[in-house]
C-alpha cells in the first residue's frame, strides 16, 4: 500500500482504511534507538538524575532518530519506554532495569555531551551507541585513593566550618579516611548499603570517642562525628528526591525517600549504638550548646565551604573544570548562609535561601560551560548538610536519653529538605534568565538538572 504524505503533526493517514499514526523506520532500527535510549537514561538514572530530566531526555534522543511518539515511565529502578506505531501496528516497548547506582560525574558529563551530538544530528545513531559503550565502560578518571582523600579532605574542611582546629580537622580526615576504606572493602564484598551506612556511622563514632578516651582529641569530640556524618550523608540523593516530587513523579519520589530513610536509619543506628556502647563502658562525651551563627572568621568560612565542594565533586570523579565551578558553589553557599543567619534567620530558613542561591547560580554557570547543573548544585550544597545537628540529636536521644533529641533530628531533617527544595526552586527560577525572550509560560517548563535544556518541541506534560 502506498503511504500518504506526512501531516504536520508527523503522522501518516491512510486515504484507504483510515489509519492514523507515525511514520517510522523499520523494526530493526526502532529496536536498536530504544535501546540506546534506555541505556542513556540509565546512566543518568543511575548517577542521581531526576526522573523528568530522565524522561525528557529518552524522549529527547529517540525523537532525534525517527521516533517521534514515545512514552516513558521511570519508576526508579527501572525505565519503560514504548513506542507508539499507529493504530494497524502493535506498539514496541522495551524496559531497562537500573540495577547500579554510584557517583561518577564524569560519565554523566560524557553522556550528557553524547545526547547533545545526537539531538542536534551530529552523530548517527550506530556512531552514538559505540560512544555510549565507550563512556561506560571506561574506568574512573581518578584511582579510588584519591576519592578517599577527597573525602578525608572535605570531612576535615567541614571541622573547620563548625570551627575547629587544626588538629581536630586533621583527625577528622584520618577517622573519614578510615571510614572510606571499611566501606569500600564491605562493597567489594556486597554487603546492602543499608548495613554498610550502620558500620559507617559505628565506626566514625566508635573511631572518634578512641580518641577521644586517649587524650587527643579537645572538648568537643562531637565535631569529628559531626563532620564525618556529612560525608555519609552526602552521596544521598536529596535534590533529585525533592525534583521528583515537584515535577510529579511521585512513585519514583517515594522510591527516592525510602531509599533516604533506609540508609539514614542505618547510620543512625550505628551511632546510636555506639554512643549507648560508650556510656556504658563509661567513656565521657560532651555535646555543647548548638553552634553559633558563623563559626570561625569570613575568610576561613569560605574557604573551607569551597574545600568542602571541590573535595565532594573530585570523591565524586568530576571533571577537573568542574571543580573550580564547584568549590565557588560551596563559597557562595556558605557565604548566603552566614549573611541569613546575621540577619536573624534560623538554620532551615537560612538553609534554604542558600541553596536557592546555589541552585540559580548554578544553573546560569553550568550550562554555558556544559557542565551538568547537578554537578555543581549537589556539591554547592554539601557544607551546608546537617551533620552535627543529627549527631547532637542521637547523642541527646542515647547518652542523656532525653527526648528533646527528637524534636533536634526532626530540625536536622528540616534543614534537609529546606537545602533540597531551594536548591531545585533555584533552578527553576533560573530558567526565565538563561532560555532569553520568549513566552514566561513555555520558559518556566519545571525545574531541568540533568539533560538537554529543550530536549524536544513536544510539550512534555
């Protein structure tokens, strides 16, 4: 039968039957596009991208290739994506599994570069998946040693920003330092994150109070703790939880927040455990009023809130131009941080306003220096992740039983959600500037932090 020509909106009508429905290439090569496309969107999944930004890629690189009506689902640990053939063919759906997730910017930025060749035409869809090959199979940008001196170094610039010393800064690294090899070990060996987060949060406690018990540590043991729960706390998806339940995806938003609440009970139960061990043995801790408004000079802050960034992002194998995007979102953060709190704003309010400000900056830097927006806007945010207010709350809950510790872990919580909400409401702000003159309407089409930034003129509802 002859095929009719091609309407506007990309579809064939038959004049004999009736038929309505896209025109599309042969079932070989639709096959082979969904299958790119899976694969593209599981790196991004996998590396902590939100499900809109997932979706709107998929859809992004299978319109680009001859497939111009596709559906996803993204459901957190697995990615559908169907095509639709018209109404006289059988639609073809493939699903992806997301069995892996791990911290490796480097390989989001090369897909992410990948899906911009493919988008534009520059690469025919053969050439894109031996690329993809390439970009995942490829080993770390850095050996393993140097991400756990990354993370010795920002557990040690964290000390600083709550106002610690030299030494305790220094022990701090060690203690993470310790943490990071037991951890890795334990993964080698597969052992569930959930239990991996339990040891975590024993040993940095158990690790700290040894010093502490041996006279090397001051009055404020509770700092070591405190900086080296940002660390573990820091590879939790927070920004892409809170994006997901503002853009709707709620299932994979409630698939996010388990996953949070899981590996969060799991490093609160290893330090309440060991704080409980350690009274009763009769080893003596002190946890002091909460901290002031700004800890330590300006100058210092900055500085360590920007030490604090580069160090997540090169523990996270980012790309070295990223680092120093990444170390100005951490200055910049903290910088928006203690000017909240002069003005008299509490920890969520100034929380929150910080992370607006790091998330609409960078969205404006990233972008033009094709860096992923998330890249900078997870790192950016990290100083500012409440690790010794979550301490203070155990150790309230455990050592002096009282339960005022739990009103401080739901204050902790809160400071959580203010820096992931206002770090996604900062992106989103940011789009009216970057996208220049055009309707406000089409312009502020929800927050994007992973992906192309007009992936398609499809209307993605």
């Amino acid at each position: 039968m002859r095929r009719a020509p091609r309407t506007s909106s990309d579809q064939q009508v038959s004049p004999t039957n009736g038929v309505h429905g896209p025109a599309l290439p042969d079932d070989a090569t639709v096959h082979f596009v969904l299958d790119l496309a899976l694969r593209v969107g599981e790196v991004q999944m996998s590396s902590g991208a939100g499900a809109a930004d997932v979706t709107a890629t998929i859809i992004a690189v299978t319109s680009a290739y001859g497939l111009p009506h596709c559906e996803v689902d993204v459901i957190y640990t697995s990615i559908t994506v169907c095509c639709h053939r018209g109404t006289d063919l059988a639609p073809v759906t493939s699903l992806r599994v997301v069995r892996s997730r791990g911290l490796d910017y480097t390989r989001l930025s090369g897909v992410e570069r990948l899906v911009r060749l493919m988008t534009t035409g520059s690469i025919s869809a053969k050439d894109a998946y031996a690329e993809l090959d390439k970009i995942t199979s490829a080993p770390h940008p850095y050996p393993r040693w140097v991400a756990t001196l990354a993370w010795a170094a920002m557990a040690g610039a964290v000390a600083v920003t709550l106002g610690a010393n030299l030494t305790t800064a220094l022990l701090t690294g060690l203690v993470t330092a310790l943490t990071d090899r037991v951890g890795r070990l334990l993964n080698r060996r597969a052992l569930p994150f959930f239990f991996q987060q339990v040891v975590g949060g024993a040993l940095a406690t158990a690790a700290t109070l040894g010093l502490h018990a041996a006279g090397l540590l001051g009055a404020r043991p509770s700092l070591v703790v405190g900086s080296a729960l940002v660390v573990l706390l820091s590879g939790l998806s927070l920004v892409s939880t809170a994006q997901d339940a503002i853009t709707g995806y709620n299932v994979t938003a409630a698939g996010r927040t388990m996953e949070i609440a899981l590996m969060s009970a799991g490093l609160i139960a290893g330090v309440a455990l060991t704080l409980r061990s350690a009274v009763e043995l009769g080893v003596v801790t002190s946890v002091v009023d909460p901290l002031p408004p700004i800890a330590g000079g300006v100058g210092v802050q900055l500085l360590a809130g920007a030490a604090v960034s580069a160090g997540f992002a090169v523990a996270s194998y980012a790309q070295p131009r990223a680092l120093l995007i990444a170390a100005a979102a951490g200055a910049t953060g903290m910088a928006g941080y203690g000017l909240l709190t002069v003005a008299g704003a509490n920890a969520i309010i100034a929380s929150g306003g910080a992370a607006v400000v790091i998330g609409f900056g960078g969205a404006l830097t990233s972008r033009r220096l094709r860096i992923p927006p998330l890249v900078v806007v997870v790192s950016g945010m990290t100083p500012l992740l409440p690790g010794w207010t979550t301490y203070r709350g155990l150790y309230q809950l455990t050592a002096d039983t009282n339960l005022a510790g739990v009103s401080t872990l739901v204050y902790a919580l809160g400071i959580g959600l203010a820096l992931a909400g206002g770090a996604v409401l900062g992106e989103y702000l940011a789009q009216p500037v970057r996208t220049g003159l055009g309707r406000l309407e089409r312009r502020l089409a929800g927050p994007r932090l992973s992906g192309p930034l007009r992936p398609t003129r499809r209307r993605l509802e």
